[in-house]
C-alpha cells in the first residue's frame, strides 16, 4: 500500500538570497573562464567566450527573478 506524502509548502522567503548568491557565483565563474582564457587555444577561447555568453543570459534571467522575489515579498 503506497503512502500518500503530502507535498512540501511553497516556501519562497529565501528565494531573492538564494538568487543573488546564484549571481554572485556566476560572475565568480565568468571571472575565471575569462582568466582562463589568456592561456587557452583559439578553439578553447571560442568555447569559454560561448558559455560566458550564456551565463550572461542567465544573469538577466535571474535578475528578472529577483524583481518577482522581491515583489511577491513586499505583498
């Protein structure tokens, strides 16, 4: 007999910290790819420049995030 688990409440009153500390990470991650660049090959350089790019987006993503976090706070 299976047991019925009720799901978890949606706690949200640390969303906006965990974000920022998401954001805070990423550009510690660009940072170092962009660091790591200055000894990498042309083909190495290309793929690190890509993934930067797509943290870029994910940083406006979370950002926009933030502003949803803070406002669903201030209800």
């Amino acid at each position: 007999m299976a047991k019925h688990q009720k799901p978890n409440r949606d706690d949200r009153s640390d969303n906006v910290e965990k974000l920022q500390a998401m954001v805070q990470n990423t550009l510690e991650n660009i940072e170092a790819a962009e660091e790591t660049m200055a000894f990498s090959s042309e083909e190495e350089k290309a793929k690190i420049q890509s993934k930067n790019d797509r943290r870029k987006q994910a940083l406006e993503g979370f950002r926009e995030e933030i502003k949803d976090e803070a406002a669903h706070r201030e209800q």
